[in-house]
C-alpha cells in the first residue's frame, strides 16, 4: 500500500479515533490504524513505538481541547462541576476512550493540567492532605462511571426496559427504580449524580 511521506499527530490521532469509534477499544490494533491511513503497518513504527503510544497520543489531543479556567470568584463546588462537565463532553464525543484517561492520566500533559485545575479549586474549597487526594478521586471515579454507563448500559437503553418489565413482586425496588429511570436522560442522571456527590465531600485535611 502507498505510505504518506509525512504524518501528523493529528492525522495519527484521526486514524485512531475512527477506529475506535467505528470497532470500540478491542479494535486497535497498529495494523487497524495502518489500514486506516492506507499505509503497510511496519511503516506506522516511524511514527509511534506501539499502540500504548498511539493511546496516549488519543488522549492527550481530546483532552487538550478542554478548557481548564474557571471563574477565580466562583464557589469551589461551581468550578469542579465545570471542569467535570467539560471533561465529559470531550470524551462523550468519543465514550470508548475513557477507560484511557486513567490508564495515561500520569504520562498525558492535558490530563494531568486538568487534574492539576481540579485540585486548585478543591484545594480553595478547604481540602488539603488525604481529604483532597479522596476527594478528587471521587469526582473522577463518577466521571468515568457515568461514561462507561453512558456507553454499555445508557440510562435509556434496552436494559432498563427489560428491568421495568420485571415482575414486581420478584424485584419490587428493581423493577420500580428501573421505571423510573426510564423518565429521565443521560443530561438529568450526569447532573444529579455530580450533584450528590459534590454535596457528600466535606472539606478538611
């Protein structure tokens, strides 16, 4: 197959994405991506040492594109909300990458800026020492829960049909909770979730 003379991270990164998107995260492979830049496989080594490179690359990019400043003035709950907003939509436009946000966050300098934001702003919320380090993970561990749900079992998907279906005197709270779930959308669950938890952090050291 002919191989472009040159490519860029954000044709490498591109190439990635389409892959991902179209065959999830089981499907890249260096030899996908190759096919996918219609170019011989051993040809993408140039380019990236192995498809852990080509993850990192993926994750850096997405993430790079949120913004990371907050209202200096704003309550410290207001601002780790934003910056967790703006994260999930960055990766909702491409879901089956969020398993890698923590698998790379220690070597991705865009993770590791939002996070640095993050704890910024629970740090002028009054959490300090193991607090802040419990803290943000609980943030972060809803975030990527939230997506993988949104992904694998969305609020408004077959399951939770078939679980309001379910007899009720069998699974009374199961099949009455799943009911009700089928009233709401991904944006009401995201928001009220994030709500609770946020409420449940109490700062301290």
């Amino acid at each position: 197959m002919p191989r472009p003379r040159s490519l860029s991270t954000t044709d490498l990164v591109s190439a990635t994405l389409a892959v991902i998107d179209r065959g999830d995260l089981s499907a890249l492979t260096m030899r996908a991506v190759a096919n996918e830049l219609n170019m011989a496989t051993m040809s993408l080594y140039r380019y990236v040492a192995d498809r852990g490179e080509l993850e990192l690359l993926v994750v850096d990019q997405v993430l790079g594109a949120v913004d990371i400043s907050t209202p200096p003035d704003a309550e410290w709950r207001a601002r780790v909300a934003l910056l967790v907003d703006r994260m999930r939509a960055a990766i909702s436009a491409h879901p089956a990458i969020a398993p890698l946000v923590p698998r790379h966050r220690h070597d991705s300098t865009s993770a590791m800026r939002w996070m640095n934001a993050m704890l910024g702003a629970l740090a002028d919320g009054g959490f300090h020492g193991r607090a802040r380090v419990i803290a943000q993970r609980t943030v972060i561990a809803f975030l990527l829960g939230f997506l993988e749900n949104q992904h694998y079992a969305a609020i408004g998907g077959r399951g939770t049909a078939v679980l309001a279906k379910l007899p009720a005197e069998e699974y009374p709270f199961l099949a009455a909770t799943a009911a009700e779930a089928r009233k709401l959308v991904a944006e009401d669950e995201f928001r009220g979730g994030l709500e609770i938890v946020l409420r449940g952090l109490v700062p301290g050291e």
